[in-house]
C-alpha cells in the first residue's frame, strides 16, 4: 500500500536544503578566501564551478518554496 502525498513539511525540507547549502557556499567561499594562492587553478575553477551549481539550487528551492506557499 502506498503512502498518501503529505506535502505539509514541504516548505520545511526546502528551507532546511537552501540553509545547507547556503551554509556549504559561504564555507566554500571563505576557503577560496584563506586558501586562494595554496591552491591550483583548477581546484579553484573546480570550487567556483560548484558554487554558481549551487546558487543555482538554492534559486530552484527558492522557486519551489514559493510554489508550495500557493497551495
């Protein structure tokens, strides 16, 4: 038997993912900031990189708040 859609923790959940990953962006731009000349080039594309993917997620949790805010 399967479970009946419980959508009331929703915006929850999203709140909890975008402070996490908000969190995992500062601490990844603080290292970028300590640690900028200990680093190759390429690790520091490969941080930068991941930070535009995540504030491209926290814009989608964002989006995907507000739609559960609607219903």
């Amino acid at each position: 038997m399967t479970k009946p859609d419980n959508r009331a923790d929703n915006e929850a959940h999203l709140q909890d993912h975008i402070d996490h990953t908000f969190a995992n962006l500062r601490e990844a731009e603080d290292y970028l900031d300590e640690h900028a000349d200990e680093i190759t080039a390429d690790e520091k594309h490969d941080i930068e990189a991941k930070n535009e993917r995540r504030k491209e997620s926290i814009d989608g949790f964002i989006a995907e708040k507000r739609d559960e805010a609607r219903r």
